[in-house]
C-alpha cells in the first residue's frame, strides 16, 4: 500500500491548515483502542498471524466502568511476552503532560 499525501487540508476560510496525516483513525468510543498492528503469517499457523508489535492509542481502560471510570490516556508501543501477550514498551501520555514518558525493558 502506498500512501500519498500532495496538498494540506484548507479549513473553511481557504487558509491552509496543519493537518499532516495519511491515515487518521477516530475512535467513536471512550473505550475504543486505534491501533495498526504488524503480523507475521508466515509463523507457526498461517491462519492465525502472530502480531509482533503494536502502535495504539486509547483513552478509557479495558477494565473502566460508570461507576469506577479508569483512564490510561496514552500512546503506546507493545510487542508479545514469551507468552504471546502484548506488553507496553514505550508509553507517551496525551492527557496529563506532566507525566513522563515511560520505557519498559524486558
């Protein structure tokens, strides 16, 4: 796949505005998770691809209810543990900028 963008996006007045994405992803749910995942298929069992990282950004948690609301807002980048299951390596708020960035090491 091949993505081009030639032009920035003019917002309603004419004056150019800043948009520089290709690819936006709206998440419509407080509990929604944007991701792009990259998949090898050629491991193990061709019909069930095996992600080996994952870009995602979220708001609410999984585990997030009415009553008791939990909130990761972050960006993050995970890979699978020995397990297969998807661990955060780098995590980078956008809610509370005061803070860190956060690295996670095997």
């Amino acid at each position: 796949m091949n993505l081009i963008k030639e032009l920035k996006g003019l917002v309603d007045d004419g004056d150019p505005a800043h948009f520089g994405e290709v690819i936006r992803i709206d998440m419509k749910d407080s509990q929604a998770k944007g991701a792009i995942a990259f998949r090898e298929d050629y491991l193990e069992d061709p019909l069930s691809p095996r992600t080996t990282f994952w870009l995602v950004s979220h708001g609410e948690a999984n585990n997030s209810t009415e009553e008791e609301p939990v909130w990761h807002n972050h960006t993050s980048f995970e890979i699978p543990d020995e397990s297969g299951q998807l661990q955060t390596v780098l995590e980078m708020p956008f809610e509370n900028l005061t803070n860190p960035i956060r690295m996670a090491y095997r």
